[in-house]
C-alpha cells in the first residue's frame, strides 16, 4: 500500500455517528450540533433523537441541516416521551456509522472530541 494511501482499518475511512438525545432543549441542541459540525474529524452524521419536544427541536435542527456540509444531519422523533436511554438506543438503531459516539444535547464538543 502507497504511503499516501489510508490503511483500510484507520480513522480516514471510518464511519462514525453521534447520537444527541433531546426533550425541549432547543437552543442547546443546537449549540451541540454546530459544535459536532466544527469537529477536526467530521462524523459521517448526526442522528438528533427528539424524545417528543414541544419547543421546536426538531424544526430547529431541520433549519441547520442545509449548512451541515459533509456531515448527514438527521431527526428521528419519539412518538411519546422515552427518556434519554431508550431515545439513545432509537438513535443507535437509525445509525449507520462503524462506531457511534453519544453526546447530551446539553453538551458542546471541543473541535477535537470526536
């Protein structure tokens, strides 16, 4: 293999996906997905699990989606209330990366976390 050339098992060609659970936490949400889209090593997407907000999460994502570059940026919302565990596992079903990272929607990632 060239040594330009990424070895098959390494970060470059790995999928990551971070799940954000979320209930009524609009404007945080928000805040800890632009922090995941400034990340140094970009996840291939983010899957924001809206555990039945009725403050606009989920719209609010939908607004930021366009801007997400590279990155897939997704809602998956409850049909009721689940709480954080239960959405994380709704989350982790609706992934498609190799590995998948989880972060509170309260949260704001530092550009090198992921």
């Amino acid at each position: 293999m060239a040594d330009d050339q990424p070895h098959p098992g390494s970060s470059a060609r790995l999928r990551v996906s971070v799940v954000v659970p979320s209930c009524d936490r609009r404007v945080q949400v928000v805040a800890c997905v632009e922090s995941l889209l400034r990340q140094s090593f970009a996840p291939a997407e983010i899957v924001v699990v809206d555990d039945h907000s009725r403050d606009g999460t989920a719209e609010a994502i939908l607004a930021i989606a366009p801007s997400a570059g590279g990155t897939s940026l997704r809602v998956v919302r409850n049909g009721r209330n689940l709480g954080a565990n239960a959405s994380r596992n709704v989350g982790v079903a609706a992934s498609s990366g190799a590995l998948v990272a989880f972060l509170d929607s309260d949260c704001e990632a530092s550009p090198t976390w992921l």
